[in-house]
C-alpha cells in the first residue's frame, strides 16, 4: 500500500524524462558535429588561401629575381659593348648623298635634318662578339644606342641577349624578312620595351609632347657594314598589334604610297614631312601593353659609303 506522502509519478512520465534527455543528448551531439565540421571546413579554407598566397608571393619574388638577373646581364652585355666601341661622328664628304632632295621643297623640315651628321660604328668589330649583327641604331634623346642583329626567324632574339645567352630582355633585331643593306621599302626593328629602359623601353618616350617639341630629336642615325644612313621621324603613334604597319613588300607604287599615306595619317603629330614611293623607311616596333605597340616611321634622308 503506498504512502500518501509519496508523489505519484506515472511509469510513462520516467521513460518521458529519459527519452527527452536522450533527444537532448542526440542534438547536442548534432550541433556539435555541424559545430566541427563547420571549423574543419573554415579551417580548410584558411590553408587553401594561406598556400595560395605563400605561392603568389613565392612566385612573385621569383620572377621579380629572374627580371633584377636579366637587367644585370643585359647592362653587363651591354657596358661592354660600349667600353670596345667608338662612334665616329662624320661630316659630309664626297660620298654623302642626299636622298630624295629634288622632291623637297624649300620650306620643308628636310633642309633642317639633312645637316646632321652621320654616325659611323665599326660593325665588322662587333660581329666578332656576334656573327648576327647587321648594324648599330642611335635614336636622338632615348636610350636606344645599340648594335641590332638579324636572326633567320623573329623568335629567337625575343629571349636572347647579344652575347646569345637566354634573357628574357632580348635584343634589338632586325626582322628576318629584311635585308641587312636596308633596301626593302620597309625595314622592321623590334626590341622589347623594358622598365629599366633599356632596348626599346625608352622609345615611348616619342609619344610625349617635350619629346616632339624640340626637332633635333627627329632623326635616327644607323650604321652598316657599308652604308651610314639619316632617317627623318614621320610618325609615332600607339596602336592595337597588327601586321599591316609591318608590311615589307608591296605590289605596286600605289601600294606603297596607299601604305605611307595611311601610316603618316596614324602620326600622334604632324612632321611636316613629304613623302613618295621612292622613299625608303625604317620602322620601330615595341610593346606599349600587351595588346598594344608603339609605333616609329622614319624616311631615308642621306647616305654615305664606307
């Protein structure tokens, strides 16, 4: 007989307690493996980012290291080049020529140019350091003075120094479809454009207005194993990569003067310069940006032989 002091608790009301207990339990467990898993996951992400950040890092300091080493070996080159060459600056002699004079007119800007003088650079000296040289380049007011070589293809100096030793900087080269003695219409030189504005990264330079406002910075002078030569700038211009301003044979003299028209109407500014079919040009080719180059015309104003 129980004892009416005693509370009564029902049989079901002990396996409730302990069922709800049980549940309790079983969630608590739930949450805690979502809990843990959550942090597995987040913890997961954190190392994805942590080594992908070590990676970029590693690797930007990398080729920050391979592009430091390649300006080195490319200012070693070319120090040495110019402490065993002389530039030899020449007045005019019986062997100047005057190119395309008859054509000028009395006002134009050639009469100016065509009194600068020739440089002269011992090319067979330097072909002895490289059988692919063709000829030395000077640009007024830029850092292009450099003796640019030829190769059978327009690949293999995009990564090799003069000295022929890979380097991501390269070398000025004249383009293999050309000939050495520049008698093609166009003659094509190309050269990366570096940071440290050495090959053709100090050519941008021609698109600034300081640059263009001072006319003795007009004038390319190269030299050859047989000719000294003068070319009056034209144009300078930044375009989208094509081909066309790189064309080297043309099918006619229409052709041609359709081609010059449209390169000289390209120009950033006006040169004053006249132009004919019997001109022959130079052309310098550089990177502005990846998508982008820029872009030098000069004509041939005066030549003297060797």
């Amino acid at each position: 007989m129980k004892n009416n002091n005693e509370e009564y608790v029902p049989k079901h009301a002990n396996n409730y307690n302990t069922n709800y207990h049980l549940y309790d339990n079983i969630q608590n467990n739930e949450q805690m493996v979502k809990r843990k898993k959550k942090r597995r996951i987040k913890n997961w992400v954190w190392n994805v980012l942590i080594v992908f950040f070590l990676s970029m890092t590693i690797g930007l300091f990398v080729l920050l290291w391979f592009w430091h080493k390649d300006n080195v070996d490319t200012f070693k080159v070319s120090d040495d080049i110019s402490k065993d060459t002389e530039i030899i600056e020449l007045e005019d002699d019986e062997n100047t020529e005057l190119i395309g004079s008859s054509n000028e007119e009395e006002t134009s800007d050639y009469w100016y140019y065509i009194k600068f003088s020739l440089y002269d650079v011992d090319i067979q000296k330097l072909k002895e350091k490289n059988v692919d040289t063709v000829g030395w380049i000077n640009v007024n007011n830029t850092n292009i003075n450099y003796p640019y070589v030829q190769y059978r293809d327009n690949d293999y100096y995009l990564n090799h120094s003069f000295d022929k030793s890979y380097n991501e900087a390269g070398w000025v080269f004249m383009d293999y479809r050309n000939r050495s003695d520049l008698n093609n219409k166009n003659t094509i030189l190309y050269a990366h454009s570096r940071l440290d504005k050495t090959m053709f990264g100090s050519l941008s330079k021609v698109l600034k207005k300081e640059w263009y406002t001072n006319k003795d910075n007009h004038i390319i002078r190269i030299s050859t194993e047989k000719d000294n030569t003068l070319w009056q700038i034209f144009s300078v211009y930044k375009i989208k990569e094509e081909s066309y301003y790189i064309t080297t044979d043309f099918v006619s003299d229409s052709s041609y003067m359709d081609f010059l028209n449209t390169i000289k109407s390209r120009s950033i500014y006006n040169f004053n310069t006249n132009l004919t079919s019997e001109d022959r040009i130079l052309t310098l080719s550089t990177c502005y940006s990846d998508s982008e180059r820029t872009v030098v015309h000069a004509k041939l104003i005066k030549r003297s032989s060797k």
